[in-house]
C-alpha cells in the first residue's frame, strides 16, 4: 500500500506536467482542427529560458530566495514561448490553414526539428543541471513522500487549469475561441477576428508549455536541446485519450496518463517476473494510445469540434 500512495502521488505530480502540455494541443486542434508537433518543443524552448534567467539570477542575486527566483523564471519563461508559438503560427502554419491537413503536419514536424537544432546551437547537446532552488527536505505524508518542488508543480498546475477554464467560459476572448472553433466564418460574420482569437490560442497553450518546461527542470533536474520529444508525444496521447479538442478531456487525460505510467513502472517488475524494469514506463503511453484509438476514438470526454458548415 505504500508503494501504491507513493506511485499515486508521483503519477499526480507527472499527470499535472503531462496536463498542461495537453491542453496546448487541444486548444489548437479545438480551433484550428491542427495537431502541432511542435508544441513539446516549446517546452524545452521554456525549459531553457528558464535556466539562462535562473543563471543569470543566480550570478547577481545569490542571496534571493528560492521560490523567488523560480516564480521569475517561469514569468520570463512564458513570453519567450507565447514569441515562439505566435511566430510558429504566423509562419508555418497560417497559410496552410485551408491545405490538405498532410501539409500542416509535415510542417509541423519540420518546425519542431528546428526548433531542437537552434536550442542545440544556443545552449549546447549536453545536459544542462537545473539548479535545485527548493528545499530537498521531503514532506512526509505517512509513509510516502513529497518534495517542496512537486507541492509547488501541483499547485501552479491546478491554478492554471481553473485560470483557462475561467478564460475560455467567462471571458469576451473565451466567447470568439469557442465561436471560431464552432464555426469560423460565421464567427467572423459576427465581427470576431479569427486571425486574433488563433494568435491568442497558440500564445496560451505557450503559456501553459512555459510553465511545465521550468517546473519540469526543477522537479528532474536535467534538461537538454531535445526533451521536448518524448513529453510531447505522451502529452498528445494523453490529449487523445481525454477526447482532443475538449478541455476538461486534457486535463482528465493528462491525469489519468500520469497515473498510469507511475503504477506501471512501480508494478511492472513484479508483473513481468523482472523481465521489464521501470525504464520501460514510457511504453505504458503508447499502449494506452493504440488502446483508445481502437476501442474509443473519441476519447473519455469525447470530441468537442463541431463539423465545418
């Protein structure tokens, strides 16, 4: 039962991170029925920003205190990518709208080989040490665990998600995204600027990637020109399997995906008489995204893209 709570909490702190990556995708995809490949890039490309404000921290104010320091990398961090993203948008993607949807994916491929290439020229092929800003000092919950970082990754993950919820249902903005998304050139026979609503979606998703690539240096300590890849990949399936283009779908996905890695590499040994151990805990992702591609296309929240008129 230990291990069980334990693998639970590091699944939520997982899920959180794989949360926010997702609702990157399904905004996109809500609005503009395009899946960006590129968007885990944008976490490594906060990831790094985040690391150049902290070193420079760091060298000028040693004496600032952690959390501090890290609430400044992460508001650095979100307007380099929300800078990316848009420019992403503006050349990659917004003359493809009306292509065949091969074309915006291929693209969308090329953008994110780029985007590892410049961050490999800019800061280097090796790993990078994340400084530990935190105390390491654990918080005991019973017999498990929990470190200072991952309270403060559950805490901004949960902030952000009720802030976009709130956006997309409350606000004048959250109105045209929803408008665009339902139908976008009767939303801009109604006077909304659909060119403005898709610039805002790729600049919130950003946003959202900023903070999962500074929390997720701070939680693993290492970052590196491509780790963007593999969280994106997951954070895609999760996507898929929360019902892309739904927001609650992402963040239940994301979740849920999270949870399921963690059990999986805390019980796959014993499952396996030893014959797998928990490096394999990425295959679980996978395994999960062929699963809802074959039994439920839709997704636990199903698709919230209303068909083209």
């Amino acid at each position: 039962m230990d291990t069980f709570i334990q693998q639970l909490i590091n699944g939520l702190v997982l899920g959180s991170m794989y949360a926010l990556i997702a609702l990157g995708y399904t905004m996109v995809y809500g609005v503009l029925n395009l899946i960006n490949f590129a968007h885990g890039d944008v976490l490594m490309v906060g990831a790094m920003a985040g690391l150049t404000i902290l070193n420079q921290l760091n060298h000028y104010f040693p004496d600032m205190p952690g959390y501090l320091k890290l609430g400044i990398a992460i508001l650095g961090a979100i307007p380099v990518c929300m800078a990316v993203n848009v420019l992403i948008e503006r050349v990659a993607y917004r003359r493809l709208r009306n292509a065949p949807r091969l074309a915006p994916l291929i693209t969308a491929i090329g953008v994110s080989i780029l985007l590892q290439t410049f961050a490999m020229m800019i800061w280097g092929r090796n790993p990078l040490p994340f400084p530990q800003l935190l105390s390491s000092d654990p918080i005991m919950l019973g017999n498990s665990v929990i470190t200072q970082t991952q309270v403060l990754l559950l805490v901004l993950a949960a902030a952000s998600m009720f802030g976009l919820v709130m956006l997309v249902e409350k606000t004048k903005m959250g109105r045209a995204m929803r408008a665009v998304a339902e139908n976008p050139r009767v939303a801009g026979l109604m006077g909304v600027d659909s060119n403005k609503v898709i610039v805002a979606t790729f600049a919130i998703g950003a946003a959202l990637a900023a903070v999962a690539g500074v929390m997720w240096g701070a939680n693993y300590a290492s970052i590196q020109f491509a780790m963007g890849f593999v969280p994106g990949l997951k954070a895609f399936s999760a996507a898929v399997l929360g019902g892309i283009g739904n927001i609650y779908g992402a963040m239940i996905g994301g979740i849920v995906l999270g949870i399921i890695e963690s059990l999986g590499a805390g019980y796959i040994g014993d499952l396996t008489g030893g014959f797998l151990g928990s490096n394999y805990q990425d295959i679980f992702a996978f395994v999960v995204l062929i699963l809802v591609l074959t039994v439920r296309p839709s997704g636990i929240m199903g698709e919230r893209v209303a068909d083209r008129a």
